[in-house]
C-alpha cells in the first residue's frame, strides 16, 4: 500500500505518503475472524441489494415508457440513475490480481513481436496465405534467455534489445512483401 498510489487514493488519502498506513497483520487478523456464515452473508446482502437496484430501475424504465430491450446477459447491471453496466466486478479487494509487471523495453518488445505474429497469422488464415517465417521461437527464446538470469548485465540487456528489434525488422520486411 505505502508503494501503490493507485492503492492509497482508492483508500481515500488526499495525498500520496510514504508512511505505513497500516500494520501489515491487519489483513491477517480480519481474515481470520471472518467465518463462512459472515461471508455468506455479504454475498446475499449483495445480491439483494443488486436485485432490489434492477427492480427499481426495470419499474423506472417502465414508468418512463422506454421500450429498450437488454441484452440479456448476466454481467449487466443497472444503477439508480437508469444507466446499463455491463461486465463484473471483483468484490473482495483484498484477494485482487498480483501480476502487476513494469513494462521494461524488453518485454515491450516480446509483447510486439507476439501481437505481430499474432496478426500475420491471422491475416494469412483469413486471405489462405502460407505463413511466412516470423522467427518468433527465435524472439522467444532470446527473450527468455535474458528475463530468467538473476543479474542482468547492461550489455546483456543491450544485446537483448538489439536482436529483438532486428527480429521486430525482418518480420516486418518479410510480412510487408509477403503479404503483397
């Protein structure tokens, strides 16, 4: 929390601070606490609470006499001022995603050259094209020679970029007249 700035304005501070905000334990100790009947619990209370917002909104669109049709789908929801949200929620914050990664150059570029790839495959599938060779085992295996050393060296880095960004060139050369 003291590190994410994202994480302290969701929690409410004004400004961003360095500070503990909280004992690390605290988590801890409130997940122990909690039982499955207290869990159960919100989740019903939520459930109510959604299904009481979606009857009061169904009987507002009905009272303006709007005739819109939902789509129908489960992750849609309708909020008090009438308008549709759709997609889900993760409720408990405390068991979100962990895989954050800071986009270094390197993984930059493994992510274009898939995306890349990715994209010629489609387009030779879609036009019954051969694929053309793309060297992306070749990008790959470059890729993860330098992501799994512990202590990567400069020049290694260097290196790295180097061949994936020549790799990046030649797939695009090589699609551009190949796709021709």
């Amino acid at each position: 929390m003291q590190e994410n700035p994202y994480m302290q304005y969701m929690l409410g501070l004004c400004e961003y601070t360095e500070e503990p905000i909280f004992d690390p334990s605290l988590f801890v100790t409130i997940r122990k606490r909690l039982q499955i009947s207290d869990l159960n619990s919100f989740t019903d209370a939520l459930l109510k609470l959604s299904i009481r917002r979606e009857d009061s909104a169904r009987n507002d669109k009905e009272d303006s006499g709007d005739n819109r049709e939902d789509s129908g789908d489960s992750d849609t929801f309708i909020d008090s001022s009438g308008t549709l949200h759709k997609g889900s929620m993760k409720i408990d914050a405390t068991c979100c995603d962990a895989e954050v990664r800071y986009p270094t150059d390197v993984d930059l570029l493994e992510d274009g050259s898939r995306v890349i790839n990715r994209y010629i495959a489609k387009l030779c599938r879609k036009f019954h094209l051969p694929l053309p060779p793309t060297f992306g085992e070749q990008a790959r295996k470059v890729y993860l020679g330098l992501v799994k050393l512990k202590k990567k060296s400069r020049s290694r880095v260097k290196k790295c970029k180097g061949l994936m960004l020549n790799i990046l060139c030649v797939i695009y050369v090589l699609s551009s007249g190949w796709l021709r």
